[in-house]
C-alpha cells in the first residue's frame, strides 16, 4: 500500500542555497561531523572552571574558624521535654541539633521531632515581619496600636484571654505574669493540641498539687503500662527511653532486667517493646484498672471500694499474676497510665500508692513540668468564647481553630472577639483570623530557660541572629508592658551575670539545690468517688485518637522530614487513617486502602483510608491527630515533576486529615479515645505510601519446615533462656573468600552493632541521618514507588496474633560488606572497597546503572531518579557543606558517615595522639535515645564494638551468603517465662 | 566528492581544537585543570612581598590551615594588623619625610592606592576610624585553587603531618601574583600519595589514604 512518491520531497529542497552533496549527507555521516564538533567545542569552553570568587569576613570573629564545626549547649524547643542539645554550628550556621550526653533529664539522644525541628529555622513560609491586618508591618506602628488597645482593655476592665501551648520557662511564665498583672479580667491557659490534663486533675485530687511525678523507668523492676506511649510520645520519651533500656541490659546479670507489660487498645511502639501484651478497648479501661488496684489492694491489706462492670474485666488469673508480680516488686515498681481519662489515672494512683512507689520510682519531691494546663480552665475560656465575652486573645504557640473541637474556637466565634493577637511563627489556622501577627523566634533564635523537671534547668541560647524581623514573646510583652527588656536581660535577671552565667550556658543546664515541691499525703477517697466515665456500648467502634511518634501535633506539620519518616508501627508516610485490627477490618469488609467515613452520633464525620494494623483490639479504630494543617498546603507541588506523578497531598490539599472534629468534650475535658463511633464505606480508594509492606517474619504455613518457624533475620531470646545458655552463637563455617589477599585491614577496620533488645523502632535515628547525610526528601508518590531515600530503614516485623503478638524493629543501613556482592558488579567502579572495611560510594564516577542496587542482600542503597528539588535557599541551609549533595542519576547509601571518621581522624592527627575509641560517632548513634547503635574498629580488641561483637547475644543477618557485613545485631531479648522468645538461629 | 568535503571539515575542525588547546598556553589541559592560572586580583597584593621579603609566616594568614579544612582567606581586620601601621612602602614615605623637611612642613600622610582598597573595604576614614557613613564591602578575591565540590580536601590533615603548603601551591613567596603551579588532579594527588607511602616525610613513616573515601564522601 505505497502511496506515489512525491516528485519534489519536502526534505530536500533544491534552492541553490545547499550544495547537493551536503543535501545527500546521511544521517549518519552528519552526525559524526557535528559530534566531533561538539567535542572540540567542549573542550575549548570547559577547559577553564568558572571564575569563582572568595570574599574573606571584614572583621575576624573570637573563636570561629571557618569551616569547623562549633557546638552550643541548647534545649530543644521540639516538645515541652526539654531535651538538652548540642547545637553545631558551621560558619554561623546551626545545621544539626545532638544531643548533650551531659544532660540530666535526655542524657544524650534526641527524637526525630527533635533532630527535624532544625528545619523549623530555615522554614522559608515563616513570618518574616509583624502583620497588621494581613499586611506585612513594623513593629513601631504596630507596637504603637497594640499598646494602644491594651491601654483601652485595661482602662475598661475587659477580658483577656491567654492561650498558649505548655510553657515551663519560668522566665517567660514570668513574663506572661507580668503582662497579664494589668488587666483586672486576665487569665493564662495552656493546653496541649492532642493531650488533655487528666494526670493533673488525678494528682491535684490524690496529692493536692498539679504536677507529674518525674518518672524514674530505671529504678524499675517492673513497669505496666495502660495506654501509655511513654517510649513513643507521652511526656519525655527520650528520658523514658534511656531510662528504660538502662533497666534492660541483656549482657548484665540477668536478673536486673526490669519487666514490662502493657495494656493498650492500639499497638503503639512501647506496646512493641513490651514483654507482654494485652489488648484492652478504652471502655475497659477503667474496668481492669480496678481489677489490677483490688488485687494489689488486696496483697497491701488496704480496702479498695470500687466496683466496675465485671463484663469489662479481663480473666482474674491474669490479673492476679500481674498483681503478683508488682507485689514482689513493689517500690521498684511503675504503673502508668497515659489515658485522658480522670478516674482511669485516679485508680493508676492508688495503685502505685499501695506498691509504695511514691518517692522511689514516682517522684513528686521533685516532680516533672512537662505537662501543664487545665482542661476544666480551657474549657471554661471556650465558653466565653462561644458567647462572645472574650475582648482580647492572645493566641502563643496553638492553633486553636485547628486544635479545639466543637463550640467555642470556631470561625465564627472566633471572629466575634474584638482583638485577636497571635505570636505565630508561620501562617496557620488561627493566625489567619488575627488582627496582629507578632512572630515569634524559633528557639534557635531565641534566649529561654525551661524548667522541665523541679529543680532541674535547661537554657536556651541563640546559634543565629534571627532571620526575619520576628520578636521573642517575651521580649514583645515586656515592651506592651512598657518595660522593655531583652530576653537575656530577662534570663540573666533570674541567672546571674559573669563567669556563673557563662558557666551555665556552656553547660545547658543547671541542678538547683532549692526546697523540693510540696505535695500532701495521698488521699483515697476521690478514687472511690470517681465515677467511671459513662461509654455508651454498641455496635459499633470505639475510637482512640492518638499521636505519631514522629508528628506531636499540627505544630509540626510543615516539616517533610517528620512527613516523610516512616511511622514506626505502620510504616506509612505523608498521611493518617484509620487503623482496624485485621479482623475488624474483615468483619465490615474493607481492606487496606478504601476509604472509611468515621461519624459521630451528632453527625462529625471524617474520611480516610483504612490501614490493617494487627496488634490492635478488635472493637477500636485508631486515627492519628496532628494531620490536615493548613501548613501542609504547602506540599501541593512536593516532589519531582513528572509525567506519572501523584500528589503528595490529598483531595483537600494537605497532608492527611484532621482528625478534631472527632474529638468530643467530656467529664475530664477534650476525650480522645473511647468515643462510639460508625464506619461507613465510601466505596472510594486511596493508596496509601508504606515503606514495608511486608509484616510477618513467621515463615508462611507452606513453606515452614515446621510450625512456628521464623526467618531468621530477627534473633530473639528471653532472659531466662540467656542465663543459662553458655555457648555463644557458632558462624556458618564457609570456605575460601571472594578477595584473600586484598583486604588485610592492618589499620581500623569498622563495624558496627545494633541492639535489638534496646532498639524502639522511634526512627531518631532515621531523621538524624538524614540531615547529617543531606538525603532528599522524595514525596508521597515517590515512596509508593518504593525510590524513598532514606539511609536507614526499620524493618518493623510482627510474629504471632493478638496478645501474643510481638514485635521487633532492625534499623537497616548498608552493612560494609567485606565481600560486598555491590562492588563485584559495578562497571565504573563506583563502588570500592576500602582499605578500612567501607564499602565506598564515589558519586562523581557513578553512571547509574543500579546493578549495585540489584545485587544488594540488604536492599539499602538508594537510587536518585530525579534531581530532588534543592530551590528552596532558606531550607538549604540545613546542607551539610561536609557531605556531597547527589544529583540525578547516581546511587547512594549510608557511608558509615564517613564525614565523621574522618573529621575524627584529621582531629587525631592534628592533635598527635591515635585515634580513641569513641572519638567518632555516627549520626545515628549520637542521636539514639535508647543507646542502641555501637560504632567503632573491630581491629581494636578493647573497643565497645568488639565487646559487643563477642557478646553471645550477636549475631549477624544473611550470615550464611558469606557476604561478611561489618554489621551486626544484638539479639532481642524478652523478658517472658511463656518460651515465646524462642532461639531460632539453631532451628 | 561528500566524502573529501567531510574530510575537509573534521581537518578543519581537527586543527581548530588542536590549536585552541595549544594556545592555552601549557598543552593540553583535562577538563577543569586550571594549572597556570594567575586571574588579576582585586588588589594587587604581592606574595613576593609578605611571604619572601618580609618572611610573613604562611599561617600568620592563612591561619585556620592547621586547624580547619579551609586555610581560608584571611578577614580584612587580619590586614590591618600590620597595615594600621603601614599605609605606603617606606621609600614613599621617607620621600614625602623629605619633601616636607624641604618645605618646612609637616609631612602628609602617604597611603598607597592598594592600601587604600583596605581601608575602604572597612569603611575606615583617613585617621583609620570607622567611618559610619560609608558601607563596608568585602573584598572580591579570585579564587584560584579549586577542586570540584565532590573532592574534599583538608589542609589541617595536610599541615598536622608536615606536608609543606609549597608541596601543592608552590613558591608562592616567590611570586608577584599568585599562579596555581600543580595541576590539583587526582592523578597528582594520588601519585604524592604514593610517593609518601613509599618514602615517609621528613624520615617519618606515613600513611597516606589511597582510599576514594579518604576524598569523596
């Protein structure tokens, strides 16, 4: 079917113009010529780098050197914890929070939130200068209006309202006090976004005092926690976490292994960590507790005169046994309780009362700080807000339109007060319905103190002159007070001056030895009083409404580095859902990624995907609160361009949903779980990011060689079994290696271990990384593609169902093979090894062809695809200028942060002395609160490393294909007398 | 006929190239070497001087050498260490000394117009006060010794082992206008490498990385 060949084709068009042999060039030939042409023409103009210019300071600062790191002893503003940190500054720049292993309360780690809320600094959607009426202003003329309203409020008597998140700095409760002092209506209330003050309340009842017991896990021996996320996000996880680990040290004497057992309705990580497990729904919450206070009642001889509905109550054996073993223990024992739920902390006091844990592992002497506020107070402000009363509000570090359900912070309600300031450091909800904005320094800005735990002081001091025109609270109240003072003068006025200051500073922190806190005996009679909350029963679901370990509350939803953290428990990045138990989930006929409608009674309803998680009870959903912020429009365009590429975002343009609406107020204030509530299938879909979509590591029915085998990528033991177990791990015997003569390691020799046993899965580990090694962050669609670019992976694997369901995390990063299967394939030689062990990645000779990727055991190097955005200036930053920002097209992996090693070694050098054991600590494990990750030279007999490598418990991963990686993993040890924690290494 | 006009062509082209190159000056260059390299400075600050004639120390300057990455380029208030003292080159002085004992007048002050550039860049005034009505302004060097941002190179590693600052950049205190003497390929930095391990430094053994890691990270 040839059509009749055109006399004249179009491509050549004889003009006279073109000699005929240049029109009858072929294809071929043309491109060879302009090839070569090319090249010449490359040559010539890229013989010469660019001219590049150097502009030296003018003047000369003390003590800085250019390109060396100093470090500033900070708090972390990341939480109302109050961490202690080291902040490193490089060429006047902060561009990595640590933590301060000399701090009393964190004692070295840092949390992700902590390690991404650096980001929160160089956060180009900050405010940049006061706002009058949405217009950028000044801080003369709008300092001038404000004082003049202020003038007229305290001349009238009106009512001014303070709403603030926790503030536990005495300077700048101070300030608030001060402010406050004219008006003759003024009040102060601090709420927490996604926790309510139930502990309080039960403590002012029982002890008279609205405090915590600062909480000592170490002291421990036995620990049962109710609902408590102590290791994840409930009060100091940090703290809590090395104090945990600290009491679970497998390669001690066994028996100073502390127990621990936890009820929770929803599987959280410190549900993971727990030796035993039990699943209880909020509405037996209060039901067991008391179950558990009159058997221990019972043991102490003391009366206990409650009684709840028996259909709630879990088997009495059980409970007996857990009472057993707290009677044994009692003094060295803990019970928590992290539910908003007054009667359920009531009960957990008398518990503890009776096991005399006051003043041993609970101390109220000198109790914690860290959660402050009064939800009867909150709740009372909401009322005049709702009926329009309040003449000004002050709005410091909340978002109440997103924060606060039902009557009260609304719009419209919102919109009828008179004034509305608000210290935002970056747009939000509120901030948008304020008359003034007067942004606040982020705390890397700022001069603060924090007094987390009594007696106890941390301080925070500025790594860089602020960026934008922005004003510290306290500093913008002291001038509306017309006291204008800076917030050093502030601080010194409570601190001192001179060499005792500067001593403080240096340290970050000061123990005061003033009077210890007064709290009265415990009274019992507001535990018999109380009455459990009324849970109305049907068919449907109880609703828990909880917090990521990796995402506190809406405050932080402008960070893509929490985002994109894979959530330690479900693996999922960039969204919330709704969690069901995978027989809940069957029982209603969802599945994974259809959309759910969760609806009150009086009709609030949100939508979101399901997640099947397991560990969860069978009558809850869970939903995470902290998503759906405005903030996180922001991420519409997030991630590389491309022609199959699905937002980041949702339908409503932000990341997840907010989950408020589904918060009800009850008797003990905002209630975030228990709450009946309906799921309707939307019959829509929406795929959901996991970085692991695989959950079991029990080897499937079929191919098990017998019933309850495992893969044996986790090794778990008990603590029983450990004692009497002599024989250390015995290594696959392998014959001959891939390289005999190469690789002698006469110098160091690196390694590393990971401690199972230690580990929490609380991914700090993962975002320290990542700003250390400049990973990029990809976006939602990227990670469902399975290109996410983090260094380190947690492998998070369950065994079992139900109660019996554990689970165990294994941070995964290359594993410096000595007979790295990656380097065998390489083409360019991209991918060498080093004279030390490190499986090197040279980025500027690597071509891409991702046979390394293929061929990796471990699967942990990652592939840039794309040129990840790097537009925005502010945000990098974050960049360390010590590591290579990759392109597209080039592999990467963790580099056993080779940056550090040699930063140690050049140090060592410089000081002529050899390298110490210590001396170089990787980004991961300077971060880890729970002390997890050793990292030295396996060639030096006395390190820690090689004491962990001889310990019985180590073991590494894919021993038997011989690659020899230079990691290895402490096996998980639990504490249970039930033979779960089987050996399976023999098996 | 197509053929011997594409032969004509790449000669052409062939010759080109070959004589670009060759006008650069020191043959053939690998991309990005900028061996040679002597750009105009801003001021025309002499090495000869400090470093040869008046025997300034290299680290006197370039302090951080020894305890940084970066040997850096020494802040403008360096400068005037010295050069709040010495505003012209002594025979200028001593002439206006005479020029003024024959008029019988108070000798001016001399300042020598790349002095100058100094006190300007500080905002200084004659009397070498601050001025606080003129900017300050850094100033604008070019820089000359480079290596490509995925090579990281640590002049404390260097200085703390007794590799002299000559070995890479050259008699400097020999010369008028700094010129980048080493080609700062890997290939030249390998090879030093080697010749260290072979032969120590200063009757020292050393061990010198051969590693890709111990410069690409």
């Amino acid at each position: 079917m040839s059509e009749p060949r055109p006399t004249n084709p179009p491509e050549v068009i004889d003009d006279g113009l073109l000699d005929s042999a240049y029109t009858s060039l072929s294809r071929r030939r043309f491109l060879q010529a302009a090839g070569f042409t090319f090249v010449g023409a490359m040559v010539y103009g890229c013989a010469r780098a660019p001219e590049e210019e150097l502009l030296p300071l003018l003047e000369q600062p003390e003590g800085m050197v250019p390109g060396r790191a100093d470090y500033y002893a900070t708090t972390c503003g990341g939480c109302a914890a109050g961490c202690g940190i080291l902040a490193k500054s490089r060429d006047g720049r902060p561009i990595k929070l640590e933590g301060n292993p000399e701090h009393p309360i964190s004692k070295g780690g840092l949390c992700a939130v902590g390690q991404a809320s650096l980001l929160g600094l160089y956060d180009s959607h900050r405010y940049r200068a006061p706002v009058r009426d949405g217009e950028e202003s000044d801080w003369a003329r709008v300092d001038a209006e404000i004082r003049e309203h202020l003038d007229r409020f305290a001349r009238s008597g009106a009512k001014v309202r303070y709403l603030s998140a926790v503030v536990n700095s005495p300077t700048k409760q101070r300030a608030i006090d001060d402010f406050l002092s004219r008006f003759r209506d003024a009040r102060h209330v601090m709420y927490d976004p996604a926790r309510g003050t139930a502990i309080l309340d039960a403590y002012e009842e029982t002890h008279g005092a609205r405090v915590v017991p600062h909480i000592h896990l170490d002291r421990a021996r036995i620990i049962v926690g109710f609902d408590a996320d102590f290791l994840g996000t409930w009060i100091s996880p940090v703290e809590f976490t090395r104090d945990y680990t600290a009491a679970r040290r497998a390669d001690r004497d066994g028996t100073t292994f502390s127990r621990h057992l936890q009820f929770e309705s929803t599987l959280s990580i410190t549900g993971a960590k727990a030796d035993q497990r039990y699943r209880v729904a909020p509405s037996s919450r209060v039901a067991v507790l008391s179950q558990l206070a009159a058997a221990v009642a019972r043991k102490a001889g003391r009366p206990y005169r409650r009684s709840e509905n028996a259909t709630d109550s879990l088997p009495q054996g059980l409970i007996e046994e857990v009472a057993d073993e707290l009677w044994v223990h009692r003094g060295e024992s803990v019970v928590l309780c992290g539910a908003d739920d007054l009667t359920a902390q009531l009960i957990c006091n008398f518990i503890n009362d009776a096991l005399g844990n006051y003043g041993r592992t609970l101390d109220l002497d000198r109790p914690s700080f860290q959660v402050q506020g009064s939800e009867a107070q909150l709740e009372e402000v909401l009322g005049e807000i709702a009926a329009g009363k309040v003449d000004l509000l002050i709005v410091d570090g909340v978002n109440p339109l997103l924060d606060l359900p039902g009557k009260g912070a609304g719009a419209a309600e919102l919109a009828k007060i008179r004034l509305i300031i608000s210290f935002a450091q970056r747009p939000d909800e509120s901030s948008a319905l304020a008359h003034y904005i007067c942004p606040d320094h982020h705390y890397l800005e700022s001069w603060s103190d924090t007094e987390m735990v009594q007696g106890v002081v941390g301080f925070t001091q500025p790594l860089i002159r602020p960026l934008g025109d922005t004003r510290q609270v306290v500093e913008t109240l002291a001038a509306w007070s017309g006291k204008e003072r800076s917030a050093r003068a502030q601080l010194q006025e409570r601190w001192g001056t001179g060499r005792q200051w500067e001593q403080r500073l240096h340290n970050g922190f000061v123990k005061k030895s003033a009077a210890s806190f007064r709290v009265g005996g415990f009274r019992t009679a507001p535990v018999f009083a109380a009455r459990a909350e009324k849970f109305s029963r049907g068919d449907g679901f109880e609703l828990v409404l909880y917090t990521k370990a990796g995402m506190p509350n809406a405050g932080h939803a402008f960070n893509p580095w929490l985002h994109e953290l894979p959530d330690p428990i479900t693996k999922a990045v960039w969204d919330n859902y709704a969690r069901l138990s995978p027989a809940a989930a069957e029982r209603i006929g969802l599945s994974q990624g259809d959309v759910v409608s969760i609806s009150l009674p009086t009709g609030e309803s949100v939508e979101l995907p399901v997640l099947v998680q397991a560990g969860q009870h069978d009558n809850v959903v869970a939903v995470a609160m902290g998503y759906g912020a405005e903030a996180s429009r922001r991420f519409e365009s997030m991630g590389p361009s491309w022609i199959e590429k699905k937002p980041t975002v949702g339908d409503n343009g932000l990341v997840g949903v907010s989950a408020t609406p589904l918060v009800v107020r009850g008797s003990s204030g905002r209630r975030f779980s228990g709450t009946q509530v309906r799921l309707h299938a939307t019959g829509r879909k929406s795929e959901l990011a996991l970085t692991q979509d695989y959950q079991s590591i029990d080897v499937p029915a079929h191919l098990a060689p017998a019933s309850g085998a495992r893969r044996p990528n986790i090794q778990e033991s008990t603590v029983a079994a450990l004692a009497v177990s002599e024989s250390s791990h015995s290594a696959p015997h392998h014959k001959g290696d891939l390289w005999p003569e190469d690789h002698e390691y006469t110098g160091h020799h690196w390694g590393m271990t990971i401690d199972l046993t230690a580990c929490t899965g609380c991914g700090g580990c993962v975002v320290a990384c990542q700003v250390e090694n400049n990973v990029p962050v990809v976006g939602k669609d990227e990670v469902r593609r399975n290109r996410e670019m983090h260094w380190i992976r947690i492998d998070r694997y369950f065994s079992g169902s139900g109660d019996d369901l554990t689970v165990a995390h294994q941070p995964m990063m290359c594993h410096q093979c000595d007979n790295a299967p990656c380097e065998t394939v390489c083409p360019v030689l991209a991918t060498v090894h080093s004279e030390e062990g490190l499986n090197e990645q040279i980025y500027n000779r690597c071509v891409g062809t991702r046979y390394c990727m293929n061929n990796c055991p471990y699967k942990v190097r990652r592939f840039n695809w794309f040129e990840y955005s790097r537009d925005d200036a502010y945000e990098n930053l974050t960049l360390n200028p010590d590591v290579t920002v990759r392109s597209r097209g080039v592999m990467e992996k963790c580099s056993f942060c080779a940056q550090r090693i040699h930063e140690a070694k050049a140090e060592a050098r410089r000081g002529g002395r050899p390298l110490a054991d210590g001396d170089i600590r990787t980004a991961c494990q300077q971060s880890c609160p729970a002390q997890a990750i050793v990292f030295g030279d396996m060639n030096d007999a006395q390190s820690e490393v090689a004491a962990s490598i001889s310990s019985r418990r180590h073991y590494r991963v894919l021993e038997e294909i011989n690659v020899k990686p230079s990691v290895g993993y402490l096996q998980l040890v639990r504490n249970r007398e039930d033979g779960e924690g089987r050996d399976h290494h023999d098996g | 006929m197509k053929h011997s006009i594409l032969t004509l062509v790449l000669a052409v082209a062939a010759f080109f190239s070959v004589a670009i190159l060759l006008a650069q000056g020191e043959g053939a260059h690998i991309l990005w070497n900028r061996q040679g390299y002597a750009p105009e400075q801003p001021i025309a600050f002499s090495h000869r001087l400090h470093a040869g004639e008046l025997q300034v120390d290299c680290q006197y300057c370039h302090w951080a050498a020894e305890k940084s990455r970066h040997a850096g380029v020494p802040a403008t208030s360096v400068c005037m260490n010295c050069h709040r003292f010495v505003s012209a080159p002594l025979g200028a002085v001593r002439a206006e000394d005479a020029a003024a004992t024959e008029a019988g007048r108070k000798p001016q002050p001399v300042v020598s117009p790349e002095i100058q550039k100094i006190y300007d860049a500080l905002g200084l005034d004659a009397s070498l006060n601050v001025d606080p009505h003129r900017e300050k302004k850094p100033i604008r060097w070019v820089k000359i010794h480079r290596v490509p941002a995925y090579v990281r190179f640590d002049h404390r590693s260097h200085v703390s082992v007794g590799v002299s600052c000559a070995s890479c950049h050259g008699a400097v205190e020999t010369m008028e206008r700094v010129r980048q003497v080493e080609s700062l390929s890997m290939g030249w930095c390998v090879n030093c490498h080697r010749r260290l391990n072979a032969s120590g430094l200063a009757g020292r053994p050393v061990r010198a990385s051969l590693d890709c890691v111990a410069c690409h990270y």
